[in-house]
C-alpha cells in the first residue's frame, strides 16, 4: 500500500511541472510565432514602397495584401495598392481601373486620406474608364472633403476643358491659384490662358495621353470629336458626352446631325440628366440654329431653378430676343451674362445686345455696345495672341510676363492682370530669354528638366500610361 502512494506521488510530481512548462512554452512559442508573423506582415508597406519605385507591381501587391492581412483597410496601404494597378500595363485597362476603384472605395469618407482616394477615383473615371460625369461628381466630393486640397480641383479644371466647358472653371482656377506654390503659379496662369483662348492646344498632352493624339499628331478640331465620342459611349446614360459631341458638330456646320445625336442621346439618359444644363444650353443653340424657336423655348422652361450660369443668362437672352420679342428683358440676361466668363470677351453677345438697345430707341447706348464688341473681337484676333503665345515660352522672362499683364488689363480682367504683374514684379528688369523664337505649341507644356508639365498634377499623381482607350 506504501508502495502504491508512493508511485502516485511520485506521477503527481511528474505529471505536475511538465504540464505547467509546456503550457508556458506553448504560449512563448505562440507569442514568438505571432511576433515573427506580425514583423513579416508589417514589413510588406515598406517592401511595397520600395518595390513600386522599381515598377515591379506584382511583386508590391503581395507585400501590401500580406501586410493588409494584418492591418484591414488600412488608408495609405489602400491607396498604394490602387496606384500598383494604375500603372501596371500587364493588367488591361478595363479591368485594372474596375481594381483600383474597388481598392479605393474601402476607404470611408471619414479618414483623413478620403480626399485623396476620392481624388484618385475620379482621376480614374476620367482617364482611365473616360466617364467624365462621374469624374466629375467624385472630384467634387473630394474637394468638398478638403478645402485646402489643390489636387482635385486641378482635375477639376482639366475636366472641364476636356468636355468643352472651359467657361466653367474660373471659379476652381481660382482655387487652385490661390494653393499653388508661388514657384508654379506661372505655369498655372499660363495653362489658364490656354484654357480661355486655345483650349483645344491646351488639352493636347492629355490627349496624347488617352491615346487620342499621336506623338508627333499637331492637335485638331477630329482630336476633340473623338474624345467627345469617347465620352458618350463610355456614359450613355449621362449627358455630357452627347452634349459636347453636339456642340462641337453644330459649330462645325452639321446642327442637323447635331439634333440627332442629341434627341438619339435623351432616349437614353437617366431622368435626373434630362435637365442637365449642358444638355439643355447645347438643345437650345441647335434648335435655335435650326429655327425651331418654340422647341427652343421649351427646352429653356425646363433649366433647374439652381443654376443660374453664364449659360442660362446667355440663353434666356437668345429666348427673350429672338422667340419672345422682349428685348428689354434681352438686355437685363445680357447684362446678367457679360461680367461671367466667358462674357468678357464675347463680342457677338454684345453684337446682340447693341441690336436690342437699338430696338429699344437707345441708339447712344447701342453705338457704344458694339464700339465695345469691334475692340474685343480685335483683341481676339491672331495678330494678338500669336506674340502672346510666344511671350509664354519664357515664364522667367519678366518681359514676357508684363506683357500677359497688359493684354488682360486691355481686356478688362483686372484678377489676371494682377497675377501677372505680381510675378513679373519679381522677375529681375533683363533675364535673357532662352525660348522666345519657339511656338508655345513646342513649348507650353516643356520644363526645363523636360518633363511635360501637365504629366503630374500639382500633388505628384500622374497622367495614365500610354495605353490606347
């Protein structure tokens, strides 16, 4: 009986202290193996930066799932894991914008990178699937979510000019003036000019981009059909790409073929774009072009209550002279419509305008209207900007620059000639110019380091990869 107590004794001891010590090597172990997991998955971020400078995409995918195997939807590992399908080429466009938007949408709009993402997303609607009317509503968002972010409202800008509404940035040119670094805020101006002026030249780069324009292919009027053509079949359901397909058919001399684009278009629309203004202003001058006055009129009923543009004053002004014979009312949207861009330098709206004052027995008023249209349609002239043009390929010229500042001071723009003169002011009085005898078309988008200016935007994110659309 002894001898059996203690033969248990003897096991309780055993059994006792090697349990204890296994279960502490267990949870050593299991720590140390979860430290060594952990020490692996985090290093897959900075494995993925290093990776993606080297263009090796693939490879920085797999470091960043691994290290968002640890860290779900973590912001900054989100938005390099999008830029690794941006600039893949091996993956099809299609399916590599489909990726990164997927990637960008884990990222709520209340991380402090939501601007950011919702900036890349739009970058990708536009440039990589060419939907520009949801471009555009994500670019908003993300400008709404920071008010001092410069990228979207870049874009912003650049989206306008792509879809011929250059008349509708100044506002966000403004913007993104005003936070720009005072370095580049030459270039910004200048790319503004183009924007008024040229916007078919300034658009050359992000054409050429989208695989629209060659690389040696001087820009044309066929460069926009084709992206406005790009536009609308990409979005066939939104207004903007029949609208601008059809303006720029009806200001070729096709209102006719115009009207089919555009009542073909509206069969299609989502309801909620029927009362686009775009669609609605482009209806109107093809429908006025054609002589159907009363279409006309009731098309201008339909413009929502809040957008009271340069478009509609424009419009109503057409409407009121020329369907409703209310020429006072003519003047007052005229007078609504001329101080907004581009009011300033429409002579034919003051042409118009000097017609109704003369209707209306105000012959004074009238002769000095269209004194006033003969000075800016001289303005406008290639006499004028051909040296301007030139003038532009030197921004460190402070020749050049004085010379923007007289040009928009005889325009009456006192904003741009302000900005000119400021810089011009800190230029030295004789910096021999390097560039004056090139055309800007050789010159407006070239750096000194030869890098195009319009391949990043002003944060760094760059144009698409040269992948035909």
């Amino acid at each position: 009986m002894a001898g059996v107590r203690s033969l248990k004794n003897s096991w309780t001891g055993l059994s006792k202290w090697p349990w204890r010590t296994v279960a502490a090597g267990l949870v050593v172990g299991t720590s140390l193996a979860l430290g060594i997991i952990g020490w692996w998955c985090n290093r897959g971020l900075s494995n993925a930066h290093r990776l993606l400078q080297r263009q090796r995409w693939s490879e920085a995918r797999w470091e960043l799932w691994r290290y968002l195997w640890l860290h779900p939807r973590q912001p900054s590992a989100l938005l390099l894991l999008a830029d690794s399908y941006i600039r893949d080429e091996s993956i099809p466009q299609q399916e590599a914008a489909v990726r990164a938007l997927d990637t960008l949408q884990q990222i709520p709009d209340q991380s402090t990178y939501a601007a950011e993402a919702r900036t890349k997303e739009g970058w990708i609607q536009l440039f990589m699937l060419h939907q520009p009317s949801r471009a555009e509503e994500k670019l908003r968002h993300a400008a709404e979510l920071d008010r001092f972010a410069v990228e979207p409202r870049y874009w912003l800008w650049k989206l306008y000019d792509l879809t011929g509404r250059s008349n509708l940035a100044e506002p966000v040119v403004w913007q993104v003036l005003e936070l720009t670094p005072e370095a580049d805020r030459a270039m910004r101006l200048r790319e503004w000019y183009m924007s008024q002026f040229f916007p078919l030249s300034g658009c050359a780069a992000l054409d050429f981009r989208m695989g629209l324009l060659g690389e040696n292919e001087i820009p044309t009027v066929d460069v926009e059909r084709r992206r406005f053509q790009l536009f609308r079949d990409a979005e066939p359901d939104r207004a903007l790409g029949y609208a601008a397909l059809a303006r720029w058919l009806t200001r070729e001399g096709m209102p006719q073929v115009a009207l089919e684009v555009l009542q073909a278009g509206e069969k299609q629309l989502l309801d909620t774009e029927k009362s686009h203004p775009f669609f609605l202003a482009t209806m109107i001058e093809v429908l006025i072009d054609l002589g159907k006055f009363a279409e006309a009129e009731a098309y201008f009923l339909r413009w929502p209550d809040e957008d009271r543009s340069f478009e509609y004053w424009r419009w109503r002004g057409v409407i009121e002279e020329e369907v409703r014979g209310d020429y006072q009312a003519a003047v007052a949207a005229y007078d609504q419509a001329l101080p907004v861009w581009p009011g300033p330098v429409d002579w034919r709206m003051r042409v118009r305008k000097a017609n109704c004052l003369a209707r209306l027995g105000r012959a004074e008023e009238a002769e000095r209207v269209r004194r006033e249209a003969k000075q800016i349609e001289a303005q406008m002239d290639n006499s004028v900007h051909a040296p301007l043009r030139a003038a532009l390929a030197d921004l460190n010229d402070r020749r050049s620059l004085l010379r923007m500042a007289e040009f928009y001071r005889d325009l009456g723009r006192p904003r741009e000639a302000a900005s000119w003169l400021q810089l011009a002011m800190k230029l030295p009085a004789a910096t021999p110019s390097t560039a004056q005898d090139r055309p800007l078309s050789q010159t407006t988008n070239q750096e000194p380091n030869g890098a195009r200016e319009t391949d990043r935007g002003p944060s760094g994110l760059p144009l698409p990869t040269e992948r035909a659309p």
